[in-house]
C-alpha cells in the first residue's frame, strides 16, 4: 500500500474501521466457542469440548421446525425487501430521467 493521497483515509480511520469490526464479530466468536461446550449450562471458558448441544438441536423436533420456520421468513423478507428495492429504484431512475423532473437552468 502506499502512501495516502491528500484528503484520503488516514490510519487512525482504518484502526478505527478494525476496532468496530472486533466489536461487533468478537460476541458471534464467543457464542460459536461457547456451543461446542460439553457442560449442561453454556459458559466461558467452556469446561471441555463436545457436540452435546448440536446433537439436541438436530434430534429436537421442535428446534428443526422452528428453524425452518426462521428460514422461510428470512428468505420471504429478502425477496420481498429486493423486491420492493428494485421496483422504487426503477421507479426513481423513469421519474428522474424525465425531461420536466430536471431542474431548468437560467
């Protein structure tokens, strides 16, 4: 990398940009650690390693319906959400590239 250009980011904004990636990664890092705990109560640090708790959720009924209930919304919501999206942004580029939208110059 070289040097940075005038007006250009400086360290301290990627320091800054690495110190809010670790902030909001470092939880979902703990949370992951702490499932291949082989205790009855999660905790950190676990107390050994085992796949106790995945071996619950994939044998529970109730765990599998409602991630697949969890799936289904998620993938709804997105379709819709892209949908909605490119729509009001075809929407924006015909009202903008109308003659009468543009702003008349003196």
């Amino acid at each position: 990398m070289g040097r940075a250009i005038a007006g250009g980011p400086h360290w301290w904004l990627y320091a800054m940009g690495g110190a809010v990636a670790v902030f909001l990664i470092s939880p979902s890092v703990v949370v992951v650690l702490m499932s291949f705990s082989s205790g009855k109560m999660m905790m950190f640090p676990p107390p050994g390693f085992g796949f106790e708790w995945y071996r619950n959720f994939f044998e529970s009924d109730e765990w599998i319906g409602s991630a697949v209930h969890s799936v289904q919304i998620g993938v709804s919501a997105a379709v819709l959400a892209t949908c909605l999206g490119t729509l009001t942004a075809f929407g924006l580029m015909l009202v903008l590239s109308r003659p009468s939208a543009m702003p008349s110059t003196p």
